[in-house]
C-alpha cells in the first residue's frame, strides 16, 4: 500500500517536471492577443481593401481606404450604435466586431454582401484591436 501510495507520487512529481519543462515560452514577451504582433497597413488593410472599400470609398461616411480607415474607426463614435467603432485593446465592445460577427442589435452583419469574413480574417483584425489598434 506504501508503495503503491509513493509510486503515484513519484509518478506526480514526473508528470509536473515534464509539464513545466515544456510550457517554457521561447518569447520574451508574448502579446497578449495572437502571438505575432499584426500591422493595420500589412494584415488589416488588405482585409478591407478585398471586402470593404467598395461599400466604404474614400469620401464616403466611413473611409475604410488605406490611410484613412485609422481615424474612421479607432475611437470614432458611431454615430449609429452609440459606441466606438475601434475600442483599442477592447474588440468585444467594438462595433466593427458587433457588425462582422452580425451581432443582433448591430444592424447587417458586414460585409453586406452576405459572404461573412473568414475566421481567421476576423481574427486578424480582432488581434488587431486587441494588441491596441496601432496605426502602424
Ligand atoms: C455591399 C456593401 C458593403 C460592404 C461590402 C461592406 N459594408 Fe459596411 N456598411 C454598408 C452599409 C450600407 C452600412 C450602413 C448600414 C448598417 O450599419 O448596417 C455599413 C455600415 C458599416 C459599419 C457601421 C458604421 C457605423 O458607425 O454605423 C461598419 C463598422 C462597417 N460597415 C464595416 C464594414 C467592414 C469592416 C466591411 C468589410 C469587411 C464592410 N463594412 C463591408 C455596406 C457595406
């Protein structure tokens, strides 16, 4: 019985050693939000450019052309729904999240073109947001 009882601590105590020695992180300072830090003009813009600007040209009411899409979007009151339309650090209170995801109460889910964005191109910009929506 003895035994037994050491055998399964040793066999613990095995398994806490190989877990820690695995989860080290080789980055000195992971983000906090996808483990690449993504750019709005290299990741971000080509998203809009291939969804968006034809809906939302330049002079429009909501630009999302390069160079303009940062001051649109990024703590831009919507004039619609009452909250920012790029709540830095924050995606879950950011209408453009609310209006990719087709959130109800966020009117029509974008693009309305009826073809929602891929998973992975929402996570992009929700990275994005959530790294701190630098216009960089
Ligand atoms: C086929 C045209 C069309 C496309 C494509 C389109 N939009 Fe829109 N968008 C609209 C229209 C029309 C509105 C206004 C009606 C509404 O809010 O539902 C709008 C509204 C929005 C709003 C709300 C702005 C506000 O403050 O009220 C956001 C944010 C938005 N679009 C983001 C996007 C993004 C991001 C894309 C690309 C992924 C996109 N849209 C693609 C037509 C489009």
């Amino acid at each position: 019985m003895n035994i037994g009882i050491t055998k399964v601590f040793t066999a613990i105590f095995c398994c806490l050693v190989i877990a820690s020695s695995c989860n080290k992180n080789d980055e000195p300072n992971p983000l906090p939000n996808g483990d690449v830090e993504v750019s709005l003009e290299k990741d971000v813009q080509p998203i809009f450019n291939q969804n968006c600007i034809m809906c939302h040209p330049a002079n429009g009411d909501m630009s999302l052309i390069q160079g303009e899409a940062y001051s649109n979007l990024v703590n831009f009151m919507s004039p619609n729904y009452n909250k920012v339309r790029v709540s830095p650090f924050y995606a879950d209170s950011s209408v453009i999240c609310f209006k990719l995801h087709g959130i109800e109460g966020y009117g029509l889910q974008m693009p309305l073109n009826g073809i929602p964005l891929e998973d992975s191109e929402i996570k992009i910009i929700e990275d994005w947001i959530g790294q701190g929506a630098l216009n960089n």
